[in-house]
C-alpha cells in the first residue's frame, strides 16, 4: 500500500514533468498553426452543407420547410460531415526508447512524446477528436483531452521494447504510430495488418537515435537492451557496422514495405534533427487523406 | 661495468626475471582488454551476428610495450643497479679508514666525508666491519659494522689543529697484531711520525691514501710594520701559479660584521710563501678583527688579529694651562693634530690619567712631576709605556737632569739651552740631519725647510751616542732615548709647538709620532711577559674557520700560548689576559706547509669525483609512472577516458602544490594592513566592547575613507608584538595589572617611532580629567612608566580638529571636552591670516580622555551598535561625532601633520601671484 506521503511525492513529480512537456508541445503546435493560419475546418455539423431532393426513406422531420415552401418540391438539408475524425495514438513507452546517445540529445521516447503531443493540440484545436490507441483513452474532443493525454503519454511501460495496442480501433478512424520499431516486426505487421483491416489508415513514425544509425562503437563491447534482458557481446565492434546497418536498412525496408501495403505513410526522424520539421510532416501526413 | 657503463648490480641474479618478458608480452597480447558494457536498443540488430575474426582485438603493441618497459624497470630496479660502483676492494677483513682531519683538511670536507660514507656504503654491502679515525682525535680501534659508522658521520668534523706526533705514535703502536685494511684520507702536509704510522698500518693490512694534490694553503699572523699589515700566506704546492684574496673582516661603526679590505696575493711559480701589504687608514686597521682567504673554509685561511692593530691610547699632559684662548701656541695643539687621526687621546691630570694604562704618555714642556707621579710614571715605563717628552721653556729653565740624569730623561741637559739663527744669536737656524740606520726614524725623508732656531742642549756623556735617534745638522742631539724597564723615555729637544722649531708644522713630525708610537705596542720580550700568566679564551675557531664561543673554555697558561702548539687544550682564536688580547692563529709564523711525499709502494688517489649512486630508486619510481601512464593509456584504448576524469587527475596533481602555499596566513595580516588594536585589561566586558569599538571605527573608516583596516587586534602588552598597529586604544580599569618592565620598554618603543596610545579612562560621566577619579589616579600610574610629553586640553586649532572631518567637540559614550594631547610648543603663534597655528610637527603620541569612545564606536559581527549613546536623535548625532572623531584620529595617525601643511597653501598661491 503506498503512503500518502509516497503517493504525493510521485504526484508532485509527474505534476512538475508535465507542465514542461505541454509547454513545449503547445510551442511546437503554435509554430505549425502559424503556419497553417486561416485554414477553416468543419465544424461541429453546424454548418450548412447542401440541399438534396426527398429521397424515399427520409423522414418528414429531416424536410426543410423553408427551402421546400420556396420552390414547391421537398429538399432535405444536409449538414456538413457530422462525424469528425477520429485520431488514435500510440507511442511506444517502453525502456528502448529511452535510450539517447548523448546528453545534449533528448531520448527518443522524449522526442515521440512532444511529436505526438504537439500533433494532438494541432488536432484538437482543429476539432478533431483524438485518443489512444487501446481502450485506455478513447478519442475525444476538447481541449481536457490534451491534459488527459499528456498524463497517459508520462506513464512508462513495462518491457524492453513495445508493441502496438490495435485493439477497439474505431473503423476508418486515424491512427499514428510513433516507435523505435525495433521490436518484434510481427507484431507491428499483425497491428498495422489489423487496423488497415478496420479501414484504418495513419502514419508511422520510426524515431531513432543517432548512434543507431550511425553505430560509431569500437573495440570489445557488451551492448545490453535497455532493460538488460537482451546483450550481445563483441570482440570488435567496428567489424558489426556494416551488418547492423545492413540490417536495420533491411528493417526499415519491411516497415516502409508494410505501410505501402497497408496504405499507410511511413516516416524517419532522428532526435538529433529539429522536432518542427518531424510535426510538420506529421501533419501532412496525416491530413493528406483527410 | 656492463657494456661500457659504469654501472653494476646489487643482486645480478634479479636480471633472470627479465626473461618473463616475453612471455608475458605473448599473454599480454593474448588477453583482450576488457569488454565495454554500452546501453544500446540497436542489441536486437546485432542478436546472432558473429564476429568476423576469431583472433580477439589486441591490446595495441604500444600499451604491451608499455607494460613491458614498466614491468622491466622494476625487475632492473629490483636487482639494485649502482652507478659508479666501487671497485670491488681485494680485502674483506676489517676496514680502517684513517682521517688527519685537520684544518688542512677542513676545505674539501664534504668530498672526503662523500668519500667516506662511499667507502663505508661500500663495506656495508660487502659485510665488512670498518672503523673511522681522526688522528687529530685519535681512540681505541674498535671495529663495527660499517652502517654504524654510517649513522655517526656527520658528526664527524675537521679539528681546527694538526696530528700531534706523539699521540699519533701512540695510537699506531696498540694497531700491532691487528689486521685490517687501511684507507688513510690524507690532508696532504708533511709532518713527524707519519713514516711511523705508515709502517704500523702496513703491517697490518693493504694501505691506500686519498689525497687531493690541490694543496693547502694557510694564512699567518699579519704583521704590523710601517704602518702597513705585512700578509703572509703559505701553501704547500708550489708548483703553479695560483692567486687567493685576502679579506679583511671587522665590524663597521654599526657594530655589524663586514668585509673591510680585500687585498690580493699571488703565489709565483714554485713559490710557496706570498705576501702583500695592506694600507688601511688607522680607523679601518683597528676594527679589523680577522683576515680570511676568500672562499676557503678552513681554519688555516683564518688569521685572527689582536691587539697589535689597536688604536694606541696616547695620553697628553702639559705643563702650562693658564692662558685661554691662544689655540695655536698651546704646547699640546700640533700633537693633538697629529694624533687624533691615529690615536685615542685622553687629557687631563696624569694622576687621572695613568690608572687608564695609555700606551703613550706625552708631556709637553713639564718640567717638574711630583714625587708620587713620578713613581707612578716609572712602574708605567718599567711595564712598556712611552714616555714621550718635549721641552720648552720651561723644561729649560728648570734645574732638573743637570748634574744628575734625571730617571724620567734620557740626558742631562745643559742650563739653558741654546738659540741658533735668532735676533740676537750668530748662525743660520739649523736643518736636521738624515736619520741614522738604527734610528726608529730611518728612512723618513728631512724636510729642507724643518728648521729649528732654539732647544735644549744634552750635556756629553758616554751613554749619548747610543742614545740620540734624531740629530741636528750640525750634530747636536734632536731627539734621545733611553729604555726603562720595559718602556722608553723620548726627549724631543724642542717644543711642541712652533715656538722652537718648524717641526711640529712639517709631515715629518706626525711620521715621527708614527714611528713612535708603533714602537710601543707590544714587542717586548713575549717569554718574560707571558709567565706565569693564564689566558681566557675568548673566541675559539672550529676546523672549518668559525668563530665559536671559548667562554667556557679552560684557561690557557702563557706559556702553552706562546708555544704555539695546538691541541685540543690549546686551541686557536682569542684570548684574553687583564687588558691585553693575544690571537692565535693556526698558521704560525716559522711553520712551512710541506706537502706529504708518500713512499712509492702506497697507492695514493685523489678524491673520488664519481660517487656511486644507487638507482633502483629511481628505476622504481620509473615503473611507478610508466604504470600510472598505463592506467591513463588503458582507460583510452577501452574508450573509457573521459574528459572529466583527465581534468580530475590533473587537477589533482596542480593542487598538491598550493596546498601548502595555503596556510602560514593570518599571523602576519596585522603586518599587511592597517589593523587598529585595543589593549586588553583583563576585564571582557571592556575588552569585548573595545573590540567591538574597534570593529566599529574600523568599518566606519572602510566606508567613508580610503583607509581599509583589517580586523582588529586584542594586544597583550607583554606578549604581543606593537609595531604592526599605528594605535592603541587603551580603556582603563582600575584593576589592571601595571605592563612589566619589558613591556614599558616595548611601550616606549612604539611611542617613539611613532605609534599612538588613546587612553580612555571612561569616566568622563562623573569625573574631570586628573586624578580626581579612581581610573584617572590608575592612569597616572600606568602613564608613569611611558615617556609622555608635556599636555595640554585639545587646542581648537590642532590638527585633530580637521583632519578628515571639522570638528570642535570628541563626545565617545560621554561628552566631556577634557581631551588631552601633546602640548604645543610654546613659541608656536598664531600668524595673522592664518586660521590655524602651525603646531607640533610630528603625530601626538597620547591622547588621553575619558569619553568611552569605545563603547560608542562598538558594533556587533552584523554591524548594529551596541551601546546606547545619549537620548533619541540627539544621541545618534553623538555617536556620529563620535565616529567622526575617531576617523580622525586614525587619519592624524596615518598623515600626520599633513592637514597643519594645508595652511600654507593659500599664501603659497597668493605669493605665485594666482
């Protein structure tokens, strides 16, 4: 049972990781609003769409009387798209994405965390109900959601590497995906596969590190997962270069691969680059089929 | 030696591990070095991957070879490498290593002890058991082992006197029957019985002697001749040209020691004696206290001096002292002249006189001496004093010496006398003749234009001849002399003055005074006077030439001194007897260094320059860096040499150093800066509140002023050193202790070099100034003991009023207008225009009130006072006077009288015309 002493020392901790996170999302957000300004996007079904003849079917209360009295035959009024979309997340928590090659770098899982923050204000604001994947935080509206969200996205997951939650995803709704991905490459294929079933389409975003690409190790070397259930010993790392790049090219092939199957869009962005341009891509990304 | 160098081993056996290295090199270079442990997510990429090469990295060839030099470095360090190493000697008994240890030996010490403890390292290693003798100093043989000797030969030191020859013998005889191998360490001088020796240790043993073949060189006794110091110094090489310089050393008038003279000797080719003479004015001459070779420590290149270059003590007596005021024609005026350069004069009665022992008693024209004087004067002749004597008119109307000599002239002399060259006379004024061969005179040049027109004629005797030193041209005698005793009686046939002749007026009269005088120092007969006598000795010089103190050294009987033999009884320096000083030196006059010719079946070597030296120390501390670089090289070749830890370890070594550098503060800061200081009464409440006034006035003056003091000082007078504070703020209390006698000495030091005490009797709220309240009647007898001027009630025009701020009123805690100051001089005035009068000079050393200035400067550590002073605003702008007048005081202590200057500047302008 945790003390409430315990209880509150955790809160206070969370509640001080937070505000900084949010800030710097909404400052990343507002660097594509800026951009992005006067775009009008459809509301809330307030607005007029079109009139359409009765067709067999409609009932008395959808006829529009004022436009049917003015012309004599009977149109329905239709609304502008009444269903907004639906936008699920899902960031990989788990301990590999904590990995960062330098101190001036942030982690990678820091990284994902502000992209996808940042895209949620951007969809909120521009009305679009956003959620997590899973049944945890199903989408939703409002400026709440962003809280709600920033305290899902600060809780750390179990294991070394994470796999994608694809269940409950709601039928033809957004998805982003935003990982290292260098776990299990089945389980990202079984719920991308999933999800494309469900007509879902999204973006995948492969966030690494630069010393993942790079692999500028030397000499004689433990290497260890970051949650040490996996290590991997070498007389000579230099010689392990050419085939870890050849592999992890090999790896974002496949993942690049699946999402043109799938129909999804596939992205790369390394902590060492600029956060604005990853958000910026991210958003066309996703609004390209909206 | 190995390959050439001069280098050998402990334990050789030790090398063998070098062969290890190899196969350690091949391990080495087998065992990677240890993995790095990374985080790293990519791990999945890598799972399965196999490294392409079976064969492990490799530890880079330049860390092996690394580890390899370090590891080398210890097993050679471990086998005890030796530089130089000594030959292996060819004995392995006993070893007897034979010092003369002489003065003579005294300037190479350090290489023969160097050479010693090698030879004694050296028997340390082989086991050996060795003994070390000084023959100046000769004991028992008794061998131990060598590292024993090891521990006492430092103490082990040159004896300021040579081998005596009979001591010697003695000890050679008890080596018979021993066997051991010798080392004699020779100082290189011939001397008796060493053949002897030599024999005695060559039955016992190999002998081996060590010379420098440099020579020795002494320094004898300086003579005084002609008023010049005749030098001699002695070496027993002679083969080359070689040239010392001699210093005279003395002490100046500050009574410091100092080189007074350098005179230059050169010895000539295949001479061993070189002398020079050295010229000193008779001031320099007598303060003089030794001659010393420049750059020699030895006690032979020292030559004491004693009193034969003293200033003679020349009494003057005349017989006529009735006219005042005819400087010119007083009898004694010329001779004054003459000797005051060279001479210390006493005048007076010659009963007064006398007792004070003056070399020379000069009487001018007196005729008759009293019966007791005249005893007196004669038991001073019988012990070598100078009678010297002039005649006048007076001597030549007396009746004295005229049909019997009298005992206190050297002739009798005619009635009269008689007068040449005058008004009334026939003949040309008569010229001197040249000075005979055994006058004391002889070789001065004769003035042509010294004539002499009177004197007294000495009647013919057929002692005359041998008597007369000086004579006229004419032949009659000018100047005679007679011994008594052991002194002498000089008769100058004419006056003193000018009135006779033109002697006393020539340079010749003062060569002749010269002459005589130096005849009376001490060259009488040395055996008669030193018998029986017993010397002290005074200083006494060690075997490298330092002066030590012979206090409580035994006498010495004159005899024994004047023998001149040294020994450990007899030891060269000073000594003293009554009044008179006799050196010893260790040169004597009649000794001739001989060099030591050593028979040709003895091995003589120099010193040994190369001393074996032992490396493994070195070598060690090598393998430590060679290993510490490793670590270094090892964290960089694994990747794991961080920055920050480069910067740590060499942040560590920069930081060893100042560490020291880091303490030894503090203690002189008072010397540093301007510290104001309170006297401590005994009483805390009054310590910790004048403390805290100090602390307070010292805060004020770092805010409003540029004088920035440091912390205040609690000074207890009878410890504390005073200098370093420009005041002192004294609060009285009545049951302080009075300052001891020292502390009043150091208190009236401070006073007068310019410190300032500011006594405050804190009373001013119920007593005036004066003994009317107990603290003042405990001032007066505090002050009582200091050297206090004259005071007076602060004038309103004294400087203190306007040093830093203008003030007319000194409140403290109370306010009284009785302070007290050094009093004005009493011709100070008041110069019309001038605001101020122009008073004391210099800084008044008292100030003397009783205000409790303290109480009102006091503050705490945060800066809020501590004390209330008077009632709501009022008293703030007390305690602010207050304030200001203690800047002041501290302003009038560090500038002076610098305010009382500013008066003069507007006339000063007004007379440039601006």
């Amino acid at each position: 049972m945790i003390s409430f002493a315990q209880l509150r020392g955790s809160a206070e901790e969370q509640a001080a990781r937070l505000p900084p996170l949010l800030a710097q999302a909404e400052h990343l957000a507002g660097t594509v609003l800026l951009g992005e300004h006067g775009r009008r996007r459809a509301g809330m079904g307030d607005d007029f769409w079109q009139y359409r003849p009765v067709q067999p079917g409609d009932s008395t209360r959808m006829i529009d009387w004022r436009r049917s009295a003015k012309t004599g035959s009977q149109f329905v009024r239709q609304r502008e798209w009444q269903v907004a979309q639906s936008v699920m997340l899902w960031v990989d928590q788990a301990a590999s994405m904590g990995f960062s090659s330098d101190k001036a770098l942030p982690s990678k899982g820091d990284r994902a965390r502000l992209l996808t923050l940042a895209l949620a204000i951007l969809l909120i604001r521009g009305g679009e109900r956003v959620g997590l994947t899973g049944t945890l935080l199903p989408p939703r509206r409002g400026e709440g959601q962003i809280l709600r969200l920033t305290e899902m996205m600060l809780r750390d997951e179990g294991g070394d590497y994470g796999s994608p939650e694809a269940r409950a995803m709601l039928p033809h709704a957004r998805a982003l995906f935003v990982s290292d991905f260098m776990g299990d490459f089945d389980s990202f294929e079984a719920a991308l596969t999933k999800a494309a079933d469900r007509g879902v389409l999204g973006v995948c975003l492969q966030v690494l590190d630069p010393a993942e690409e790079s692999f500028p190790f030397k000499g004689r070397a433990i290497f260890e997962s970051m949650g040490q259930t996996l290590s991997h010993e070498t007389k000579k790392a230099d010689d392990l270069k050419a085939r870890y790049l050849e592999r992890l090219a090999e790896r974002k092939e496949r993942l690049r691969g699946l999402c043109r199957l799938t129909g999804w869009h596939y992205g790369t962005h390394h902590t060492g680059e600029s956060a604005q341009s990853a958000l910026l891509w991210l958003h066309r990304a996703l609004e390209r089929r909206t | 030696m190995i390959f050439g160098l001069p280098i050998g081993f402990a334990a050789p056996w030790v090398l063998a591990a070098l062969v290890v290295l190899p196969v350690l090199w091949l391990i080495l270079r087998a065992i990677p070095p240890a993995p790095v442990r990374r985080m790293f997510p990519g791990v999945v990429l890598l799972l399965g991957l196999k490294d392409d090469d079976t064969v492990t990295d490799r530890t880079p060839w330049w860390l092996l070879l690394l580890r390899m030099l370090a590891l080398a470095a210890v097993i050679v360090g471990l086998a005890g490498p030796v530089l130089n190493p000594d030959e292996p000697s060819d004995g392995n008994g006993p070893l007897l290593i034979v010092m003369d240890a002489s003065w003579a030996s005294a300037a190479d010490w350090e290489a023969r002890r160097t050479m010693v403890e090698a030879l004694l390292d050296e028997a340390a290693r082989e086991g050996r058991s060795a003994s070390l003798q000084r023959l100046t100093a000769p004991q028992e043989v008794r061998f131990q082992p060598a590292d024993a000797w090891l521990s006492r030969l430092a103490g082990v030191t040159p004896m300021p006197w040579e081998p005596e020859a009979a001591a010697v013998a003695a000890w050679a005889e008890e080596l018979a029957g021993q066997d051991f191998d010798t080392v004699w360490l020779s100082d290189g001088l011939a001397r008796d019985g060493r053949d002897d020796v030599l024999k005695a240790l060559q039955e016992a043993g190999s002998v081996r002697v060590v010379e420098t073949g440099r020579g020795v060189i002494g320094l004898q006794t300086p003579a005084f001749e002609d008023g010049k110091v005749l030098l001699t110094a002695r070496r027993s090489e002679s083969a080359l040209e070689r040239g010392v310089s001699v210093q005279a050393v003395g002490t100046d008038p500050g009574g410091s020691e100092r080189i007074l003279a350098t005179l230059p000797m050169d010895f000539e080719a295949g001479e061993d004696v070189a002398e020079n003479a050295l010229v000193l004015p008779a001031e320099l001459r007598a303060r003089v206290t030794r001659f010393e070779v420049q750059g020699l420590r030895s006690a032979g290149a020292i030559s004491l001096t004693d009193d034969s270059l003293r200033r003679r003590e020349v009494a003057l007596i005349a017989g006529r002292e009735d006219r005042e005021g005819l400087q010119l024609l007083s009898p004694l005026h010329f001779l004054r002249q003459a000797l005051v350069p060279t001479a210390d004069i006493l005048e007076g009665a010659l009963g007064d006189v006398l007792p004070a022992n003056p070399d020379v008693v000069v009487l001018a024209d007196v005729a008759v001496l009293s019966a007791g004087e005249e005893a007196a004067l004669l038991e001073w002749l019988d012990q070598g004093g100078l009678l010297l004597r002039f005649a006048g008119p007076r001597l030549a109307a007396s009746e004295i010496s005229r049909t019997d000599e009298d005992p206190l002239l050297p002739v009798r002399l005619r009635a009269g006398g008689r007068s040449v060259g005058g008004a009334m006379s026939w003949g040309e004024p008569k010229s001197l003749a040249p000075f005979s061969e055994d006058s004391p005179f002889f070789g001065l040049s004769v003035p042509e234009e010294v004539t002499v027109t009177a004197q007294v004629m000495a009647q013919p005797d057929p002692t005359l001849a041998e008597r007369v030193i000086a004579s006229l041209s004419d032949g009659t005698p000018l100047v005679t002399r007679k011994e008594i005793g052991q002194g002498q009686v000089v008769l100058v046939h004419v006056t003193a003055n000018a009135e006779w002749s033109g002697l006393p007026l020539s340079g010749l009269f003062v060569q002749m005074l010269d002459r005589l005088a130096v005849v009376s120092s001490n060259s009488a007969d040395m055996a008669e006077q030193m018998a029986g006598t017993s010397w002290q000795p005074l200083k006494v010089l060690d075997g490298f030439g330092r002066l030590e103190d012979g206090q409580t050294l035994p006498g010495v009987p004159g005899e024994a001194l004047l023998e001149g033999a040294l020994n450990a009884d007899v030891r060269p320096g000073l000594y003293r007897e009554g009044d008179r000083l006799m050196a010893l030196n260790v040169v004597q006059n009649d000794a001739e260094l001989v060099a030591m010719r050593w028979p040709a079946d003895v091995p003589v070597e120099g010193l040994r320059g190369a001393v074996s030296r032992d490396l493994s120390g070195y070598l060690l501390a090598a393998a430590l860096i060679l290993l510490a670089a490793d670590v270094l090289a090892s964290l960089a070749v694994s990747g794991r040499l961080w920055g920050a830890r480069v910067a740590g370890a060499l942040m560590a070594l920069v930081l060893v150093a100042p560490v020291h550098e880091a303490r030894a503060q503090g203690a002189d800061a008072h010397a540093r800066d301007v510290a104001l200081a309170h006297v401590l009464t005994g009483n805390r409440t009054i310590d910790d509140t004048a403390l805290a006034g100090m602390r307070g006035l010292s805060e004020t003056l770092f805010f409003r002023t540029s004088v920035e003091p440091g912390e205040p000082a609690s000074v207890d007078l009878e410890r504390d050193e005073l200098a370093f504070y420009p005041i002192l703020y004294w609060p009285i209390t009545q049951e302080q202790p009075t300052p001891s006698r020292e502390a009043y000495g150091k208190l009236n030091d401070y006073l007068r070099s310019g410190g300032m005490i500011v006594f405050d009797t804190r009373d001013a709220d119920v007593a005036r100034f004066g003994a009317s309240s107990p603290n003042g009647r405990k001032l007066q007898s505090l002050a009582a003991g200091l050297d206090i001027p004259p005071l007076d009630p602060l004038p309103a025009d004294h400087v203190l009023t306007r040093t830093f701020y203008l003030l007319q009123d000194f409140p403290g805690r109370y306010d009284s207008h009785d302070v007290w100051v050094e009093a004005a001089p009493p011709d100070a005035e008041l110069i019309e225009g001038m605001p101020f009068r122009n008073l004391n000079d210099g800084v008044t050393p008292v100030i003397i009130g009783g205000n409790d200035w303290a109480a009102a400067w006091a503050v705490d550590a945060r800066g809020n006072t501590l004390l209330p002073v008077g009632r709501g605003r009022a008293g703030e702008r007390q305690r602010e006077l207050a304030y200001r007048f203690g800047v002041n005081i501290v302003m009038h202590v560090l500038t002076g009288n610098y305010k009382s200057d500013q008066v003069h500047v507007p006339a000063l302008l007004d007379r440039l015309g601006q």
